[in-house]
C-alpha cells in the first residue's frame, strides 16, 4: 500500500503532537483539520522553517520543499478550498 506524502506529513505531524500532548489528532476527514493542516504546510514553507533558520542547505532544502509542496498539492485535490500563503 502505498502512503501519500500528505497522509505521512499528517502521521508525521501527529506523533509530535502526541509526544508535547498540544493537540488532539488531525484528521483528513474534517475541513477544520485540512485548513489547520494547510497553515501547518504553509508555516513549514516559510523561509526559516524551510531551511531549519539556516541549518539546512542545498540539496535538504531542496527535498524538504519538494515534499512540502507534494503534500500541500495533495491536500488541494482533496479539498480545493483550503488556503494558502507561502504555497502557489
């Protein structure tokens, strides 16, 4: 089976909240948690965040962005009236 990179952005994003106890579950299924989901995508776009305020370069920076944009394409196809800023 395979996982999209949305799904896993979400898993990803899941685990770290459970492990800190911020918040509950995102969830695909709700509109609320997709535009949450989007912010999240769209912060994690911001330059600083990209590039983990500079840690990273070059070619991780580049796969970071790629997966980013993947999963915020995803989300679009699945519910095209989510928002973004740093996406598009």
């Amino acid at each position: 089976m395979n996982i999209s990179t949305l799904e896993q952005y979400v898993d990803q994003k899941n685990t770290w909240a459970k492990m800190f106890g911020t918040t509950k579950p995102l969830s695909l299924l709700n509109a609320k948690d997709r535009q949450k989901i989007a912010d999240s995508i769209d912060a994690d776009l911001s330059p600083e965040n990209l590039t983990c305020d500079g840690e990273l370069r070059g070619p991780a920076v580049q796969a970071r962005y790629k997966m980013l944009t993947r999963a915020a394409q995803e989300l679009t196809s699945i519910d095209p009236s989510v928002t973004f800023y740093e996406y598009n």
